[in-house]
C-alpha cells in the first residue's frame, strides 16, 4: 500500500502543513544514487589507512560543502579530551549534509585493559544513536567498529551507498581480516557470480526482493516456499533463471532435502521463511505458539545443524537468518513471535565464532522493522501510521532495504562481518 503521506509531506503545501501542525515530516529516501560527494574527517590519532578503501566507493571528494557522506574516523579516540574533536568536527558540517545522504563514524573494538578507551569508545555508541535521531531529512548515522580499513571495505562500501538507505542507528562491528583474506569479486557488479543461494519462504514478499536481489548480483538462487505456493515460487525461479524448491521448512527431513537440491553445495544459505500468529498469551492456544516457534526457530536450527553437519554449506559461505524489531523489544500479542525471534539472535551469536572456526562460514542476522509488504498492509489503518512513522526515518522500509542489508552480509568480502544483528528499521524507536 502507497504512503500516501509520505508524497504529501514531499511537496510544498505538505511541507507547510506538517512543519505548522508538528507533524513527522519524512524525506523520500534516495535508493538510485547519494547526490553528492564524501568527506573525510578524523578525530584523534588515527593509524587507519582509509583513503583506498574510501577511494573505492565510487564517491568523489565533496567540492562544493553538501557532501553526501560523511566518514569521521575516530578510531584513535582513547580519552574524554579526544572526544571533544568529535564534536568539533562534526558540528560543523552535520546541518550541510545532503537530503538521504549518509554519517558513518569509525571506532575501534573496546580495549578490555583500558576502561578510559572503552567508554570513550562506548560513548561513539550513545553519540551515533542520539545523532541518528535528531539528523533527519532522510540522513542516517551509523557506527563501524572495526579493526582493520580492508577487511571493512564491503561494509563501508553498503553504508555509503543507497543500497542502506533504510539502515540507521546501527553499531556494526567487523572483526580483523581473514585468514586468507576474503576473496575480492573479478566482476563488482556481480560479486555473487558463480555461487548459489537458497532463500527460504521467497514466493512473496521480502523473502522474493531478497532471491531477486542474490540474482541481479550473479547467483543461482534457489526459491524455496511451501507446496502450496510452488506455482508462484516456480514463476519467480524461471525469471530468475534459477530453480525452485517446494518443501515445507518445518518437515523432519528439511536438511537433506535441501542438500540433495544443491549437489554443488551451498554458498549463501537465507532463512527467511516466517509467520505470525498473533494473539495475547491469556489467548494463546498451545498450537498457535508451537507453529510460530516451529517454522521461525526451531526449522531454522534443524536445518541449519543439518546442512553445516552434512558440509552442504561451502566454504566462504554465508548464513543470513531473519530476526525481527518484535524480537529485540517486545510487542504485545506476539509473546510466541517475538519468542521465536529473540531466539534467532541467540543462535547467531552462539554460532557465529563456531561456524566460522569449523566451517569457514558466516552467521548473521537482519532484523526488520516495518517493512511495506502485504502483512503490514494489513494492518488496521492506526497501527500502520503508528509503525510506520515511529522511527528516525518517519516511513517503512521497503523489501528491496531487507534485500540489500542481506547481499552486502552474503557478499564474498563480508567474512569479517561474523555475529552481527542488523537492524533495517530506520532506527525505530523500539526497542532502540
Ligand atoms: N514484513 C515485515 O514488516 C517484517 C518485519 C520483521 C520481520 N519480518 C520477517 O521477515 C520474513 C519475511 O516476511 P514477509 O513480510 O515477507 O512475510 P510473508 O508472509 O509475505 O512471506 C513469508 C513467506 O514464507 C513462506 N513460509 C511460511 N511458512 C513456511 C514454511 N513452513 N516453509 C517454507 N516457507 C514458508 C510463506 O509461504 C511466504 O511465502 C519473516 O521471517 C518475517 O517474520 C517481516
């Protein structure tokens, strides 16, 4: 369903209205290209060496002091007084940043020998998200920790293009590089040339953008939804050149059925499949919450134990698991959900370290918040607008964010990315 008020709020009576009434006054977020180019600003000593990673977004140095992206590196911030240059170099410049346009600050991991680098290092964190709140216009603000520029070129890369436009607020942390260093794509354009990914419950909705998304950037994806949506996940395989997969993801079996599908094995594993069953816990009948926990936890546990078991997930592969804001803050009427998705969390965490010891695999999570789909469409008219506009953004997200958010973690250069949940909410006040 359109945002209607979002192209309202866009022209000038709009502009007029929402600003007199003290409306939220959302900026259409731009997914085709940043308008304008990057500044480079540093606070304390820094030993980065950023300029050839930065070099390589494809954005050029601001000339005319509207940039699009602003990179602050304050990697070298070990104390209170160093802090300061945070604000001094950001004050300036933060009200000449482009309408959608992009602040990434730089940190370092938090020194456990050193608890003056860590909280100052910690504050980034507090300063990152109260920042991210107050920009607006479609700007976001990110925070990278990171230990090395090259091992974080893929992630600089994402949030400092429009494929992010609708991840803000976020702390992403990107361990040191590889061992071998993650392969580099022959082809930018298509980095997943060659590999092939499976996308759970990708018959509709995010779950489609995401296969759509794989595909447009070289991989043969494989469209996995349950039978009764074998005709419209057979439709979507044949326009993406690949193959579908009609299993439902909670059968016993799910694991090997999957392995036999893929002989050559897997390099990028999505689980994305997922339902809701909403009712109050007072309400709650037993099956309501076995169902949501088996397809959105349970399945994913099961078969990702049985695919890692069975070395049906290549080396250099990549998990991607689909958590939820209603798992990290909580919703009424979705005890059994919100369950399931926490759970999601946990998984990756404890098994991100695992995997990529034993497997050479990374394990990560993306966390939506109100994504426009045909779910929240049907929401009742109240709670739409209520979760739509309660984030820093002011509007939902769309699949193709969620899409994008999953390439930039299946990317062949993200093997430093390891554990990560990141939400693509645009900072939505809950659970914030
Ligand atoms: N839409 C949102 O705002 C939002 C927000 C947060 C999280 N999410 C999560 O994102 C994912 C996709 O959501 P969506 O909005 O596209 O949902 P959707 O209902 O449009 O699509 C889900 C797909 O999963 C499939 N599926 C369900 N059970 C299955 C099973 N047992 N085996 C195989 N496939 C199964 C469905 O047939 C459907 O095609 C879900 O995990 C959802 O929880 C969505």
């Amino acid at each position: 369903m359109a945002d209607r008020y979002l192209s309202f709020a866009g022209t000038a009576p709009g502009r007029f209205l929402t600003h007199r009434l003290g409306l939220p006054q959302p900026a259409e977020l731009r997914r085709d290209a940043l308008d304008g180019g990057l500044l480079h600003l540093t606070a304390g000593r820094t030993d980065l060496d950023l300029a050839p990673v930065l070099g390589r977004t494809g954005l050029g140095p601001d000339d005319d002091g509207r940039p699009a992206a602003v990179v602050l590196d304050a990697t070298g911030v070990r104390d209170v007084d160093a802090l300061t240059e945070v604000h001094a170099a950001l004050h300036p410049v933060v009200r000449s940043v482009a309408v959608s346009g992009r602040v990434v600050v730089l940190g370092a991991p938090l020194d456990p020998d050193d608890h003056h680098q860590a909280a100052v290092q910690q504050a980034l964190e507090g300063f990152t998200r109260s920042l991210g709140k107050e920009i607006g216009r479609g700007r976001t603000v990110n925070l990278v920790r990171l230990a090395d520029a090259a091992a974080a070129e893929s992630t600089l890369r994402f949030l400092l293009s429009p494929a992010s436009a609708y991840v803000s607020g976020q702390v992403i942390e990107v361990g040191p590089a590889t061992d071998p260093p993650a392969a580099v794509p022959d082809d930018p354009e298509h980095p997943l040339a060659g590999r092939t990914a499976l996308v759970t419950g990708a018959a509709r909705g995010i779950g489609a953008a995401v296969a759509g998304t794989l595909a447009g950037q070289g991989a043969r994806v494989v469209v996995l939804d349950v039978p009764q949506a074998e005709r419209e996940a057979r439709g979507l395989a044949e326009r993406l050149g690949g193959t579908s997969l009609a299993l439902d993801i909670t059968a016993a079996d799910a694991g090997e059925r999957i392995a036999a599908a893929v002989p050559g094995g897997l390099d990028v594993l999505i689980h994305n499949a997922g339902v809701t069953r909403d009712r109050r816990l007072v309400n709650m009948p037993a099956e309501h919450w076995s169902s949501v926990l088996d397809v959105n936890l349970a399945s994913v546990l099961r078969t990702t134990d049985a695919l890692l078991a069975a070395g049906a997930v290549n080396r250099g592969g990549r998990i991607v698991a689909t958590a939820s804001i209603a798992g990290l803050a909580g919703n009424a009427g979705q005890t059994n959900y919100g369950a399931s998705k926490a759970g999601i969390v946990g998984m990756v965490r404890s098994l991100a370290p695992r995997a990529l010891r034993e497997h050479g695999v990374t394990v990560n999570a993306v966390a939506p918040g109100f994504i426009e789909t045909k779910m929240t469409a049907a929401v009742p008219l109240f709670i739409r607008e209520a979760g739509r506009r309660m984030n820093s953004l002011a509007q939902g997200g769309l699949p193709a964010d969620v899409a994008e958010t999953t390439a930039w973690l299946a990317h062949p250069a993200s093997g430093s990315v390891n554990g990560q949940v990141v939400r693509v909410c645009g900072q939505s006040l809950l659970g914030a």
